[in-house]
C-alpha cells in the first residue's frame, strides 16, 4: 500500500501541489470525482478491480460546489464534506438504483477565523475516513467516518499541520507536516494515545516533508532543504531504518517541478527497487516519469490523455495504471510498464559516465548529489550484500515503530 502526501504549507493551500483529479482508497479498488455536467459538478464513483473499470454518478438534489471534497471507502460508498460557511457537513453518498443515497453523519463547526478542515488521505482497511482542521497555533485531527457517532476529535498537534501519510495498516500512526515556529518538521500522530512524536527532523534550519510511504519496502519519499538550503530537493529513506537519507542528482529535474504520487508495492524489504510514479510539470506541459532509488535516471513517458492528474497506482509486478476521462471514454485507465532494473554493470557503467574523473582514477564527488546520515546500524540487508553506501556507526537496533531521521554531519557525498 502506498499513501501521497504532497500538499505543505497548510492542508488545502499549497499552490506547488498539483491537483488531484480523483481520490483512490489505499487498495485502488475504487476512486471518487467530481464530474462535470455543463456548468454543474456531482460526485462520481468509479469501480477499478474488475475487469473494466467502470464509472456510477453519483448526483444528489443539487450540483455540488466546486470545492466540495470526495473520498471513497472500501465498501464502495461515497464520503462528501460539503461546506456552509463555517460549518462542514459530512455525509455518505450510494447508488440506489437510479437515484442516490445519502446518510448523514453529523456535522461540525470551525469557529475560529481563519480555521480550514480538509479531509486526509484515505486510511488503510477502507472503513474509516479522517479530517485535520488547521488553525491559527495549532491543528487537530478528526475521525469524520467508520465511527460510532459524529465527527470525533482524536488528538491535537501544536503548529499548522498539512500533507498525511499513513505508517501502519492499523491506521492508527499518522505522519504530519507541522509548521511550528517558521520550519516545517514532520511528525507522526498516535491517534489511539493522541500523542505526538518527532519523525523527520534533518536539519535545525531545514524545512523537510514527508511525501509518500510504502509499508511494504518501507521506502519514503522526502522533500528538503536540507542539501541546497532555500531550495527543496527530493529524497529517499528506509522507514524504521537509520541507514542514510538520499537525496539523488537524478531528480533535480531543470525548469521542471517533480512530484512523487506512488510506490510500487509488494517490494518485501527491497525499497531500492521499488518504482515510483513522478508528475512532472516543465514548460512543454505535464508528463509521467519512473524511477528507482537503484538507478540513476528519470524515465519520461507521456501522459494518457485526459489523465486524472496526479492520480495513479501501482501493481506488485511493475504496472502503473493511470485513471483517465474523456469524451470518447469517460471512464478508463491506461497502463504503463517500468522497464527492468538495469543489470548492475550498465547502472555503474552510468554511474561512472554521470561523474567523470580522470583517466585511471576515481570520479570526482558530485557537489549535489547528497547523502545525510542518520544515527543508528547498518541494516543486516546491506551488511550481508556487502553494500559499499556510507552508513552511520551503530547506535541502537531498528525498531518496530518509526524511527526519527535525525542530522548527522551533512557531508557532499555521491548519490545515485
């Protein structure tokens, strides 16, 4: 299972973000969006593990707002959070033969100026949905669906908290954005104790976002400043692992914003061969990449047309399916295959062309491509193959639950 994460400075506002054109559950069975008809917009639900994929509108007594959130569940119906002022309505949408159902599920008031409540990325199971409201010091997290009442309030985090990433298949460990005195940390939420600990803490002065999670693999995605300060580059790291955080030469993408939205699945404590899906927005528009920790280079693929932007999944054998709409199809999806890994000479055949030394001698270091360590002990993965990549000294074993990233001495050290 893979969870994006890819808004920052508060949830809902974040004009790097691209939008989403539909929401998946965790497992991609179903995904939900707004449809358009004419100048009106009502819910649609599209069904996407059978053998075609298929869309049922979802249309209630009036058009809905544009801003009106959707969020499929894994039983198939349809949470909306509607907005009136500052109150937020929540409900959920099924099909009833040729009409829809509605069952409402309470409501909830932001009184504070200013407070924004957006729904967080599906939960894993499907059968719960959660909010974060977003005030002016602190945030606070809500189950809004899957409850025994209405909307419940779980716990509070102080700052302003954006992004969501789940760390468990409980749902239970939330991983959060938290602006809390003008740096931007990430943190993970217990929603059963309501307690709140540090997770991605890089540098003192860095800004670091926590992007995707793969719970397979345990790869992460990482957005920081913590190598080029005042300018975000992407990485990756190990979940509950303290080998280093990398920050590769090979997404630094020119004139072009980079923006991870799925993991390949399935990879059992092989995160550097996991694929992961790229949206990227340049100047000739928007497009997919692919790419591997294990490897040194982007893949660039055109989009399908009339692809739900920033929307897709993986399959365990390497297929991202691509969900995208139409006139001709209104509901589809199109499949793109990652290529092989390349075999272990040709990426260090490329990896020696990427940083040319002299004849006879080492390659240079690249001044931007960046390793940061994290304390802790080398994995016993990479001690028995034998790894070469530059790891900490032992500090404490792995442990079950995630384990911080903390700075060690940020050292301009090649990546791949």
């Amino acid at each position: 299972m893979t969870v994006c994460a890819i808004e920052s400075r508060s949830v809902g506002e974040d004009d790097r973000s691209p939008g989403r054109g539909c929401v998946l559950t965790a497992d991609g069975a179903y995904a939900a969006r707004l449809a358009r008809s004419g100048d009106s917009w009502f819910p649609e639900r599209w069904t996407l593990d059978g053998p075609e994929p298929y869309a049922v509108p979802l249309p209630g007594n009036q058009p809905e707002e544009p801003g009106t959130e959707l969020q499929p569940l894994g039983d198939g119906r349809v949470l909306i959070h509607r907005r009136a002022a500052r109150r937020h309505l929540f409900a959920l949408l099924y099909p009833t033969g040729p009409g829809t159902g509605e069952l409402p599920l309470g409501a909830m008031e932001c009184a504070a100026p200013g407070t924004r409540l957006t729904l967080l990325p599906p939960a894993p199971g499907g059968a719960r949905a959660y909010a974060v409201s977003v005030g002016a010091r602190s945030s606070a997290v809500w189950q809004v669906a899957g409850g025994s009442s209405g909307p419940a309030r779980l716990a509070e985090v102080p700052g302003r908290c954006s992004g969501g990433v789940w760390l468990d298949r409980a749902g239970r460990l939330l991983a959060l954005d938290r602006e809390l005195e003008g740096r931007t940390k990430t943190v993970v939420v217990d929603l059963e104790r309501g307690e709140v600990s540090p997770l991605l803490q890089i540098a003192p002065d860095s800004d670091d976002r926590l992007l995707l999670a793969d719970l397979d693999s345990g790869l992460l995605l990482i957005s920081s400043d913590a190598p080029s300060p005042g300018r975000e580059r992407l990485g990756w790291g190990i979940l509950g692992s303290t080998l280093p955080v990398r920050f590769p030469t090979s997404l630094r993408l020119p004139e072009c914003t980079a923006v991870p939205f799925a993991i390949q699945p399935g990879q059992m404590l092989e995160p550097e061969d996991c694929a992961v899906a790229l949206r990227i927005d340049g100047p000739v528009g928007t497009w997919v990449g692919l790419w591997r920790p294990a490897e040194r280079r982007v893949r660039h693929l055109p989009a399908p047309e009339g692809w739900l932007t920033g929307t897709g999944l993986w399959t365990p054998d390497g297929v991202l399916r691509l969900p995208y709409a139409t006139r001709e199809t209104p509901c589809g999806v199109a499949e793109l295959r990652m290529p092989e890994r390349e075999p272990r000479a040709e990426r260090s055949a490329g990896a020696a062309a990427e940083r040319p030394g002299e004849a006879g001698q080492p390659a240079a270091p690249d001044p931007d491509g960046v390793v940061v360590r994290t304390p802790g002990a080398v994995s016993r993965r990479g001690a028995e193959r034998g790894s070469s990549d530059p790891v900490a000294a032992p500090v404490e074993p792995a442990s079950p639950r995630p384990v911080p990233l903390q700075q060690a001495p940020l050292e301009r050290l090649v990546t791949n």
